[in-house]
C-alpha cells in the first residue's frame, strides 16, 4: 500500500500543480485586461480618426466641391442667355448675307462710304456683340474650370470651335495653307479676345459687365465725334481733353477691328472669305439649337452648307460638331 511519505509528496505535487494554475490563471485574466485596455483605446482612437474624416468630408470638402459645381453651372445659365441672343443675331445676319450674296456683290451693301454703311458696321458690331458677352463670361469665371462639369464643357467646347471658324487660316480644306495673307480673311484668336475686350464697359452701380450698344460702338468705329455744339457732347467738350481722349480710344477701337473687317468687305461668293462666313453660320447654328434645343428664345433656321461648300468642306464641319460631343463627355484638363 501506498506510504505516508508517498501522501506527502502527492499533496506537495498538487498544491504545486494548484499554485501554477492558479498563477497562470492570474496572467492570462492580466493580459487580457492589459489587451482589451490597448484594443479599447486603439478602437476609440480609429473611431474618432474615421468621425474626422467623415466630418472634413461631408462638412468641407464634399460642399466645397458641390458649391464650385454649383457656381459654374449658375454662372454659365446666366450668361447663356446673353450670349445665345447675341449668337442668334449673328447667324441671322450672316444666314441674310449668304441668302443675298449676289446683292452684296452688284450692290456693295458691305462698302464703307456708300449709303448701305450701315450693314457693313452693324455686321461688325454683332460679331463685336457676340465675343464682348464670350469675354464678359470667361473673364466673370476665370478662377472657375468649366470644362470640369460636363454641362458647361460642351458650352466651351462650341465657344472654341466658333473662335477657331473666324482665326483658324486652314479651318476649312479648300482654304489655301501655304501663303496666309490678310486677303485670304481670318484672324487672330488674340484678336478676336481683343474685340471681345474693346465691347465691354462696367455697369454703372455693380460689379457687373455690359457691352456696350450700337450708337457707342458706331461712333468709336468711324471715328466721328459729334457736333460740339449741341446737346450733352457740347457740356462734354468743357471738360479738359475730353475730345483727344475720345479720339484716340476711337482709333485703337478702329485698329482691333481691322482684321475682323478683311472678312466682310468686299464679300463675293467665289472667295475664302464667304466660305468661312458659311461655316460660321453653320456652327453658330449647332450652338444655338444646343443652348435652345426647343427653339423658346431663337427661331430655327436652315444652314446654308450643301449650297455653298465643296463635299470636303462639308465633312468637315461635321467632324467639327462630332468632336464637340466626343471632348464634352470626356474631363479636360487645362
């Protein structure tokens, strides 16, 4: 039979065995405190880290970004009106010129000094119309991207091509590439941003810009100053240098519009120049049925480009138009 001595150590084998599990038990209950204390305060920690975030996002970030979008779209339909009137008084005085053209040429309605002058200057003065609201808008939104929201890429896309139909020397294939000379009628794209700048004043109690009318933009064109003796010009002319002032901002206002008259004066069917004035109505009817699709503020109107333009010609315009869409769905960068 098992010995006393033999008890004796069993029950020291055991209180061992006890105080190990017992120490054991102790360290595993510990740790787990210790690591539920670290995972607690690790978990509180990323919670808040991810609240911040979603905060910055949703209270910055995403309002600032949806009040950007929100100002550009603003800015571009409120200055689409203008410019789509201005754009439709255009096409409608070009579409009268290519209807007429035969006219123009026996009768010179686009001399300077004969009594039909006014056709020649009002002809001017709507292509004056057109880039003086292009440059009121660009000039309101340049710290704005408009080609970053897709409703106003289009919008900008068909403002370019419009500029490239009145500057690009080989905008057409008939054009001649090889000798650009003034008689082949186009201008500079700076040019056109400059006749843009000459048509616009500040509005008189606002931050607000205006083109100027008809009457201002005759006077400064054909350099008259009018009668001193008579009327509101006559207490003007009191005023020191009021004359010389006038004068010679008449003729830098003359001097930007030189190069925009090489393509009306003289028009005749045969010549490049007629041919850029067909594309350029062409176009400026694409952009109007795109602002005004459903016709409420500019009357549809046929284009001319079947009668006037080679086939090469016309395949070409239409690329023009098929590549508008193609840039407006995909994000520009500038």
């Amino acid at each position: 039979m098992f010995s006393e001595k033999y008890f004796h150590e069993l029950s020291v084998i055991l209180l061992q065995a006890t105080s190990q599990s017992k120490s054991i038990l102790d360290f595993l209950e510990k740790s787990i405190e210790e690591h539920s204390l670290i995972w607690l305060i690790s978990s509180t920690t990323v919670a808040a880290f991810t609240a911040s975030l979603f905060k910055l996002f949703f209270e910055e970030i995403f309002p600032s970004r949806f009040r950007g979008r929100s100002l550009i779209i603003a800015t571009k339909r409120q200055y689409s009106i203008p410019t789509l009137l201005a754009a439709a008084e255009l096409r409608n005085r070009l579409g009268n010129m290519i209807r007429h053209i035969v006219d123009i040429e026996n009768d010179g309605w686009l001399a300077t000094e004969n009594k039909e002058r006014y056709y020649y200057v009002s002809t001017l003065y709507l292509v004056g119309k057109f880039f003086g609201w292009v440059q009121i808008l660009r000039s309101t939104v340049v710290y704005l991207d408009m080609a970053s929201v897709s409703e106003t890429r289009k919008f900008e896309n068909y403002i370019d091509l419009i500029e490239k139909a009145f500057s690009k020397p080989d905008f057409l294939p008939s054009f001649p590439v090889k000798v650009l000379e003034e008689e082949h009628h186009w201008c500079y794209s700076h040019e056109l941003t400059a006749i843009g700048e000459m048509m616009i004043r500040p509005k008189a109690g606002s931050k607000d810009f205006q083109v100027i009318g008809y009457s201002t933009f005759s006077r400064l064109l054909l350099k008259k100053l009018e009668n001193q003796s008579n009327g509101f010009e006559s207490l003007l002319s009191l005023l020191p240098n009021f004359s010389v002032n006038l004068e010679q901002e008449s003729n830098e206002f003359k001097e930007w519009f030189l190069p925009l008259q090489n393509i009306f004066l003289n028009l005749e069917k045969e010549q490049d120049s007629f041919r850029r004035v067909v594309a350029i109505h062409y176009i400026l009817n694409a952009f109007i049925n795109y602002l005004d699709p459903k016709f409420i503020r500019a009357k549809l109107k046929i284009d001319f480009v079947e009668h006037y333009l080679n086939t090469a010609d016309q395949q070409k315009l239409r690329q023009y138009l098929v590549a508008v869409n193609k840039k407006s769905k995909v994000s520009r960068t500038r």
